[in-house]
C-alpha cells in the first residue's frame, strides 16, 4: 500500500525532474512547450502514486488538467499538485499543500 512517506519521495524526484522545465517556462525562455511539459507531468510517478495512494483507500479518482480529483459517495477532494497560472506560468504545489490534501483523504476514508 502506498504510503505518504513514498508520495514526499515521489514529490521530491518530481521537482528535481521538472525545475528546470518550470524555470524555462516561468521565464518565458522555451525550449520545450507548455503542453509538452504538462503532458510529462501528468504521465509521471508522482502523478501516479498520488492517485494510487487515493484508489487504495477506497476514492475514484478523475484527472484534469494537472488536477486529481477524488471521489467517495458525496464527497470530494481536490489534490492540486501543480498550478498553471496561466500560459506561461507553472508552480509546484508545496509538499505541505499536498500533505494536506493526502491527510484529508485519509481522514474522510477512516470515516
């Protein structure tokens, strides 16, 4: 079972991978397209694992735009893990943002 430790590794590889990506893009100084990049965020690990971490207890998970989506009966959790201001800037989402989001899951699921 994936557990939050392994979501934080994950999170860390995925700002290692992608800074330089953002940094291009935020300065407007890129190589690589938006698109591109987001595309390659969704597909990552982190993306993965954090949807893993919400099926395994129980959530049905929706992807959008860089947005996860989890459902359970009436309830949903919104876990923004990367935020696009607009065409040209892209932020991580911070660790403790995340852990929020992963702990109101867990809440909401011992319910």
């Amino acid at each position: 079972m994936v557990d939050i430790e392994e979501v934080k590794s994950s999170f860390r590889k995925f700002r290692n991978d992608f800074w330089e990506d953002i940094t291009d893009i935020n300065l407007e100084r890129r190589e690589t397209g938006l698109e591109e990049v987001k595309t390659k965020m969704v597909e990552s690990e982190y993306f993965k694992v954090v949807q893993d971490f919400a099926k395994e207890r129980g959530w049905n998970i929706e992807s959008g735009d860089l947005k996860i989506s989890a459902k359970k009966g009436e309830e949903t959790v919104e876990i923004d893990l990367v935020s696009c201001t607009d065409e040209s800037t892209l932020f991580v989402k911070p660790w403790s943002k995340v852990l929020e989001r992963l702990k109101k899951l867990e809440e909401l699921t011992e319910d």
